[in-house]
C-alpha cells in the first residue's frame, strides 16, 4: 500500500519487522515560503486545521526578496510542515494556497546524491539567472540611452499632433467633403496667416486649396488681447487676474504701470529701504536673459516676471524717501536748512521747547526748500502732527485724481462705443457728484497751502502801535499798509485801524469780511468745513475765501440734483426706447393678432425694464457712497507711510542709537539686530503689506469706476503655450 511519494511501503525491507516500524515512523514533509508578516497567522491556522497533529518549523531569510506576484521586496520566512496524513497534506495545500505560500519540493534527506545534485542544478541556475540579469540590464541600459535622446523629440511631436487634431475635431463638415471653421485671428495677423496657408499647400502639393476669409459681420464680442513687453507683463497679468477688459474697453494696465508703482512708493516712502528695492529689481533685469533660460520656482518665477515693476517700485520709493526726506527714519541735510533754533550752533544744541525761526522771509523763493521737507521738521517736537497732516492730505489729493480719473475714463468708454444714455445719464451726472464735493475738497487743500496765514492772522491781531512789532513785513493785507487807529478802547490797534476793546471777536477785527467767525483771517478746519457742506449749508465758519457761502451751496445744489438724475434719467429713456421699438412690432404683427404673443412680449419688457431699475440703483448707491468710502480707503497711503517711519524710527533708536555710547561689541550686537529687524520687518514684510494696499486701491477703488472686467481672454492656437503648459504640468 502506497501512502505518499516519498513513503515506502511497509513489506519492503526483507519483511523485517524492526525495519518495518522504523519505516512506519517516518513523516511526510512541505516546504515553502511564506511572508515574515504572515507567519504567525500561518502557524496558528496549521495548528488549528490540524489539531495539532503537524510540527512546523520557521527560519528567516537575511535579506528581502522579491515576491514573484507583485514583484515587491519583502521580508520572508522558509518553513518546513512535517505531517502523517494524506487528509492533512490536502489542508496543508490549502493554507499554502490561502496565505499565498509557496511551495518547493525537496529529495529525500537521506539520498545525499539527489540532495548534492539539487544543490548544484540551483547554484548553476542562480550563476545563469544571474548572468542573464546582468545581460538584460545592460541591454536595457543601453536601450534607454538610445531613447532617451529622442524622447523629448517624439513627447513635442505627439503633444503637437495631438494640439493639431483636437483643433481640427472642432470643424464641421461643409459640401464636397471640406471642413470649415470659425475663429478669431489678430488684424495684424491675417496677411501671414494667409501666406503660412498658402505656404503648407504648395509644400504638400494639394490639389485642393484651403481658404481664410473673413466672416460676414454681424460677428459675436470678440475676445480681448493685448500686445505686451518686458515691462508692461506683469502690470497686465495683475489687471486679468481681477478680471479681462472687454474688446476694445479702456485697458487699466495702462495706467496701472504708472500709478501702482507710484502708490507703493507713496507708503514705503524711505531712501535707504527703497534704494534696497530698486537695487534687487535691477539685479534681476541684469540677469534676465539667464533666468529666461532657466528652470524657476513659483517664488522666484513671479519675482522674475515682476522685475521691471520691483524695479519701479523701488525708484519710487526712493522719490517719496526724498519727498519726505527720509533716510532709515533719519532728516538728510542735503539742500541746508530754511528754518533753524536758538542755539543750535552751541555745543548742547538747542533747550527743549524752544522755537524755530524762518532764515528767509516768509513766501519768498529762499523760504521754499528746494526739493522734499526741511530736515528740521525731523527734531521738531510736532513732527508727528506736522507729517500726519502733510500725509493725510497728499492721501486725499493723490486717491480723489485717481478716482476722477476713473470716472473719466467711464466717460470715454461710453464715447467711444457710442452709448449716449451712459455718456449723458451716467457719466455727466458722476463728474458732477465727484467734482462738486471731492474735487472741490482738493481744490480747499490747495487753497488752504497757498493763503499767508501769518498776514491773515496778523490782520486781526491787536497790538500796541509803539510796540516793536508794530510795521512787521509779514503783513500782506490791504497792500502791507499798517494804519494806526483812533486807540479809543485798550490802547491797541489791527494792522488795517481797528481800535481794540479788548471784547472783540476774530470777525471783529479782521478786515476781509468773509463772513462766520473767521471771516477769513482764521485758518479753518477742511475736514469741519467739507461736512458743514451737507449739515449746515446756511453758513461757513471759517470761510477761505470771499464768497464761499453761495459757491458752496450752489456746488451743494449741483451734488443733490445729479443724484436723482443719475438714478432716474438713464431708465427712463430706456423705458421709452423699449416702448417705441414694443409699438414698432406692434403694428408689424398687426394683421396677425395673438393674444397669447401680446401677453408674452408685455411681460417680457417689464421684466427688462425692472431689471434696469435695479442694476441702475446698485449702480447709483454704489458709486455715491463709494467715493466718500474710497475716498477714506485712500488714507492707507497716509497710514502705511506712517507706520513705515515710526518702525524705522524705533528700530533705530532702541537698537543702535541705544548701543552707540556703548562698548565696541554692544554696538555691533545692536547693529546686528536692527540689521536683522529692518530687514525682516521693513524690507520683507512691510513691503508684502504695501504691494497688497496698492493692488487693492486698484482693484477695488479706481478700477471699479469704469472697468467691467467681463472680458474674455484671447487664447490662440500656439504649439509654445502647448508645449510650456506639459513642461509645467510634468
């Protein structure tokens, strides 16, 4: 009787009964292989499918090896299973089978030669699978550097065709079997397109010819494109990330590539800071042709793209550092002084709370500094309020012309596309608004700058006509002429004769008469007066000028009615061209009367006009209130340059102008750290914080006058956009 293979049948053997025992002892056994992670859930299932009737065995293999499935490196152990049964070398199988082990079929241990001969077939197999491998590799190697030559090649050749065919599957079927499509091509274009056609045919040798001609007009909106340069890039990528101008619209770019810089510099306004600026974007303009070439990052990338504008933002801030005269939060003497204090010239300088006097004649051309702000004003003790107020008002100034500009350029748009119903009911009536009150607020900035206040208030100053400062120069009123009074009250007397009682209001004693309590010889608070234009249009108390009652309420008049024009007028023309076009159709369809039609177009046209309503109403809301909210958004100009000196200004003086009476090695810590801190704060983050404040004073504050930013982009066909978009995606 036959067991197993490897079993001898118990009469062999002589029919000795000792030799038949021992070969009744012996044991059937498998082997195999089986992942180390495996090995105790494998175990255990033997165990249990057996009941115990099995002895297994485990041996770890040194180094992973490659599974023959999924041709991944894992950790393995060799097991050997020893077994009686041939119904448990049937559950054995089947667990091999479950856990994915796998089985290797060993002699017999005790035939030494077919356990040498195994030995030797497997080492001369592992020698050849070896050498085969190494064969392989090398050919494969081989092969690759033969491909790989061409790669790049064949990838640009299939990205193109492929370019190729998704642009020809858009043709449609025309007679005779000829495809034809539609699209846009630049004006300028058109004559090399055709020669490149023409071109194609004759090196093809087609009997067939293919034609470019231009469709029939009407044609749909067509996309919008703009030629740019090195410069004008990025300025253009920043107006089409907010939004495409519509063909033909006014281009913010344009104006964005002036302003935008401009703006920057007005908020990081610092010599030293900006020059650092300036000096990164002319490094990048000097190695723009190597980085043209190279393979960038997105940070590097974008700065490489902005180089020109980092460059300008840098000028700038430069420009605005002098207007300032601001160099790391320090005054630069560089054109003298025009105002200077008592005893400055000693060695302790000048005694706290002493004040400075004018070394020219006050309105004469040597009072004026010849470029920017005197370096006194930096160790006056009303720095602060003198900048802020300096500051405040440039922001007002510089924020009201960009957004008139604006509204301008809304104006231009309806000119030139020919919408007179804009031109006249929206444009006008905006101009009006803006300049009845905004720009007629510069205009008091302007005239409040230029009026000799000294002489204004000198005009209604009492003094004693024996006193010194009686025939001061620095009275300019009524020709300079200085007329002693009657001295019927206090004894004292105005430049012009009034006898001073000693009771006597400003208006009193000023000669102008410009009416309130000023009456022109008080300089008046703008932002006071600016909103007594709406809450209390029946006087001025602190008039400017002669006459600013009636100027101001007629401009009061002007803004109140452009309102209402604005909202109403622009519907109610419309209302009347719907009208007049409804009649029209009208008595076209008169001979085919339909009831169900008449009600249709009824409804359809009041819903337009409703429509129009609205649009009209979010328009006029938007643009009225905007102005006074751009107009106070426009003050980040003044905030951000003020935020800029005070921290320039703190880092100096708390980290080198502290350590500079020190020793040698606390100077340089000092100076260490207000490197470290300038160049962290000032000329990292500060400069981020600046770049959005002017971005957004574009987007949202000029550009939303007049920019409509529902454009779409012009995307033609290109194998280089092709080919740069797989680079990139690769």
């Amino acid at each position: 009787r036959v067991k197993h293979d490897r079993e001898v049948n118990l009469l062999e053997g002589g029919g000795d009964p000792g030799a038949a025992r021992d070969m009744d002892m012996r044991f059937s056994s498998i082997t195999g292989v089986v992942a180390s992670e495996e090995k105790a859930r494998f175990e255990r299932m033997i165990f249990r499918a057996t009941r115990g009737n099995c002895y297994v065995r485990f041996a770890p293999i040194k180094e992973p090896i490659t599974d023959p499935e999924t041709q991944e490196l894992m950790e393995k152990h060799v097991f050997i299973v020893f077994y009686k049964s041939a119904s448990i070398e049937l559950k054995l199988k089947k667990i091999c089978d479950a856990f994915s082990a796998h089985r290797y079929s060993l002699p017999d241990m005790d035939d030494a030669p077919a356990v040498d001969r195994m030995l030797t077939e497997n080492a001369q197999e592992l020698v050849d699978s070896r050498h085969v491998l190494l064969k392989n590799q090398d050919t494969r190697f081989r092969l690759c550097q033969k491909l790989a030559a061409h790669t790049e090649r064949w990838t640009w050749i299939v990205l193109r065709e492929k370019a190729i065919y998704h642009n020809l599957n858009m043709f449609k079927a025309d007679v005779s079997g000829m495809l034809r499509g539609e699209g846009w091509i630049l004006s300028t274009s058109l004559d090399e397109a055709r020669e490149a056609v023409t071109k194609a045919h004759s090196n093809m040798d087609l009997s067939m010819p293919s034609l470019l001609e231009l469709m029939p007009q009407p044609w749909p909106t067509p996309p919008t494109h703009f030629t740019t340069n090195k410069f004008t890039y990025a300025y253009q990528e920043f107006v089409n990330t907010y939004g495409i101008p519509r063909y033909r619209e006014a281009n913010p770019a344009l104006f964005t590539a002036a302003t935008f810089p401009f703006l920057f510099g007005v908020m990081y306004g610092d010599i030293g800071h900006g020059l650092f600026l300036f000096t990164v974007g002319c490094l990048l303009i000097s190695q723009e042709e190597k980085n043209e070439n190279a393979r960038l990052g997105e940070m590097m990338g974008g700065m490489h793209a902005a180089r020109y504008m980092l460059a300008m933002m840098g000028f700038f801030a430069v420009y605005a550092g002098f207007i300032y005269n601001d160099c790391f939060s320090l005054g630069l003497n560089l054109f003298g002084q025009t105002w200077k204090f008592e005893g400055e010239d000693n060695e302790d300088g000048p005694e706290n709370g002493e004040e400075a006097y004018q070394l020219s004649e006050y309105g004469s051309d040597d009072s004026v500094y010849p470029f920017g702000l005197d370096p006194t004003w930096h160790v006056a003790e009303n720095e602060l309020l003198f900048f802020n107020s300096f500051k405040m008002k440039l922001s007002v100034i510089l924020g009201i012309f960009q957004m008139f500009m604006g509204t301008c350029l809304k104006g231009l748009n309806a000119v030139y596309f020919n919408q007179k119903l804009d031109l006249l009911y929206e444009f006008i009536p905006m101009v009006m608004f803006a300049g009845s009150l905004f720009v007629y607020m510069v205009v008091l900035i302007f005239l409040k700058w230029s009026i000799n206040w000294n002489s204004r208030m000198l005009d209604a100053t009492c003094i004693d006509p024996d006193s010194d400062g009686w025939g001061s120069s620095d009275y300019k009123e009524n020709g300079g002429v200085w007329t002693v009074c009657d001295q019927s009250g206090d004894g004292t007397c105005t430049p012009w004769g009034y006898s001073c009682t000693g009771y006597d209001t400003t208006a009193d004693k000023c000669s102008l008469n410009f009416g309130g309590s000023g009456d022109g010889c008080q300089p008046p608070n703008l932002i006071t007066t600016l909103i007594n234009i709406a809450l209390d249009p029946a006087s001025v108390d602190e008039p400017l000028y002669e006459g600013q009652l009636g100027w101001q309420q007629f401009l009061l008049f002007v803004a109140m009615i452009s309102v209402p024009v604005l909202l109403l007028a622009k519907p109610f023309f419309l209302k009347r061209e719907m009208d007049a076009e409804h009649d029209r159709r009208a008595r076209e369809v008169v001979h085919h009367s339909d009831e169900g039609v008449a009600h249709a177009a009824d409804h359809e046209e009041d819903h337009g006009i409703g429509e129009v309503i609205i649009h009209q109403a979010i328009e006029t809301i938007e643009f009225v209130l905007g102005m006074v909210s751009n107009t106070a958004s426009y003050l980040r100009l003044w905030a951000l340059s003020l935020a800029h000196s005070e921290l320039a200004t703190v880092f100096w003086e708390k980290a080198m102008l502290s350590t500079l009476n020190m020793n040698f090695f606390m100077t340089f810590l000092g100076y260490g750290i207000f490197a470290g801190v300038t160049f962290g704060v000032l000329l990292m983050m500060d400069v981020l914080e600046c770049f959005l404040h002017a971005l957004r004073l574009h987007w949202v504050e000029f550009q939303n006058k007049f920019f409509k930013a529902d454009g779409v982009r012009f995307a033609p066909f290109s194998f280089k956009n092709v080919l740069s978009e797989a680079a990139a995606s690769s």
